[in-house]
C-alpha cells in the first residue's frame, strides 16, 4: 500500500478519504495482530484468551469509528475480516460470548 498510485493521491486531498484509509489499515493490523496472538497462544498453553482478544476488542472499536467517517467502504471490509476471523477461530466463534463483546464495543 506504501506505493500505491492511488493511495498517495488519496492521502494528499483533503476529504474523508485520508482518514478513511487510516482507519481501515488500523483495523486490519490490529486484526492480524490479533490472529497472530491466538496462533501463539495455540502452541503455549499457558496464556491466557483474554489477553489476546484486546486487539480484536480494539479492532472492533477502530471499525465503529471507521464506520463513522465512511460507512459504505468500510462495510465492504466487513467479509474480508469475517473471513480471517472464521480462518482463525471456526464457526464457534460466531456463536461465543466474544463476538459479544467486540458487537458491544463497536
């Protein structure tokens, strides 16, 4: 994304775009950082899930401010993150307590 054509033009207009942008690449760092987390935690045992699902818990935040700045393309992401999600944990996260929780913080 560093050297996309159309990014950098983006980001020296001043208009919702910048921050959109901004806001969308926060949300998928925090939720591969999150994925990565809970693939550590997998092969340690000794950690606990709670931990580790701050950065979810931040993702869902940055993705309600996100929606705020510009709902239609973010909600386009909505698939992209449910897919890495479902790659991580399965189907019985989308049942659980903590998709919950990140919904609330949202």
């Amino acid at each position: 994304m560093a050297f996309s054509r159309t990014l950098g033009h983006i980001a020296t207009i001043t208009e919702v775009y910048t921050l959109n942008a901004f806001l969308g690449l926060l949300v998928f760092f925090l939720v591969i950082r999150w994925r990565r987390r809970m693939i550590e935690m997998r092969t340690d045992s000794s950690a606990a899930v709670a931990t580790h699902d701050t950065w979810m818990y931040a993702a869902a935040f940055v993705f309600g401010l996100a929606m705020g700045v510009h709902h239609v393309t973010v909600a386009l992401t909505l698939p992209a993150i449910a897919v890495v999600v479902y790659r991580t944990e399965g189907l019985k996260f989308f049942g659980s307590r903590r998709l919950l929780y990140a919904a609330l913080i949202r």
